[in-house]
C-alpha cells in the first residue's frame, strides 16, 4: 500500500504550541532521500492534510522501501 511522507511547517506549530504547556516539543521524523534526511511531520494513505494548506509530499512509496524515523514528542530542553 503506497504511504505518503507528508511535512507542514503549520502543523509542527500547532503541536509545540499544545505541547509547550508540559513542557514538551514535537521533533519531526526523518527520511533518507538520495542519501540525504529529509524532515517530515507525518506517515498517511492520503496525500494531503486538508486542516494544514502549506503540506507537501517528501515522498511516497511502500513504507518497506524507505529507511526513516517516527516523528517523536521529546522534553523541550533536549535538542
């Protein structure tokens, strides 16, 4: 089943924004493209995020065929 690699700036503002009260942020997952990480905020069946207008594809495929990892929610003091 084809997964889209999705990555919207509005979206990781909205989670630290929730996220920030506890003390928490949101740290993107990362892809690796061409021998490069990419960022990306999340994993979908659908190629879009209709509540965040600024989403772009990083990429599709099956999951199998990419190395990546999950976006995480870590303690704001960590970087």
């Amino acid at each position: 089943m084809i997964k889209y690699f999705l990555y919207s700036d509005d979206q990781i503002r909205e989670k630290n924004s929730i996220l920030e009260r506890s003390g928490k942020k949101f740290v993107p997952g990362t892809i690796a493209i061409n021998g490069n990480r990419v960022k990306f905020t999340q994993i979908s069946d659908k190629s879009n995020m209709d509540r965040f207008i600024d989403t772009r594809i990083v990429a599709s495929g099956e999951l199998s065929d990419f190395t990546y990892t999950m976006p995480k929610i870590d303690l704001k003091y960590n970087n």
